[in-house]
C-alpha cells in the first residue's frame, strides 16, 4: 500500500509541475495584438518576442519625399532576426 501512494503523490507533483510550465509558456509566447496609428501598422507582442506587419507613413531619408514603410520584423529577445521593411511610393 505504501508504494501506490508514493506513485500517486509523484504523479501529482509531475501533473503540478507540468501544468505550472504550461502556464508560464502561456504566459511568455501569447502575443498581445497592437494596431498602431501610423498607417494601419500591426504588432504583436509577447514578452519574448516581438512581431510587425509595417503599412507605417515614412519618408525617404535622402530626398525627405513622402513614402510608406511595409514589411515584417521580427524580434526575438531584444535582438532583431528578420527585417523585411523596404519604402514604397505612396
């Protein structure tokens, strides 16, 4: 009897503990979706990452010429990983 009630406690404490780092995972990668008022822009932020649509008003920085900034980012951690925004002519 003493030996199935040792396994049921393990069992229990490895359910609490997988339930706990669910939880915490949970709480790391799901993004919180911001719509920014700069064009139509879209980001998404987690605590580890962070991720953009750009349709963001720019101009261009040799002739100051209006333009609009489109693209994706990415970053993970504070480091950028991709950066797929280039200037379009409005």
């Amino acid at each position: 009897m003493k030996e199935a009630n040792g396994k049921d406690k393990k069992n229990g404490k490895k359910k609490v503990i997988w339930i706990v780092l669910a939880v915490i995972l949970a709480v790391l990668l799901i993004p919180i979706p911001m719509r920014l008022k700069d064009g139509g822009s879209l980001e998404l932020r987690a605590i580890l990452y962070e991720a953009g649509f750009m349709n963001q008003l720019a101009e261009y920085p040799e002739t100051r010429e209006p333009a609009v900034r489109k693209g994706f980012h990415l970053d993970v951690l504070g480091h950028t990983v991709i950066d797929n925004t280039y200037l379009v002519a409005p």
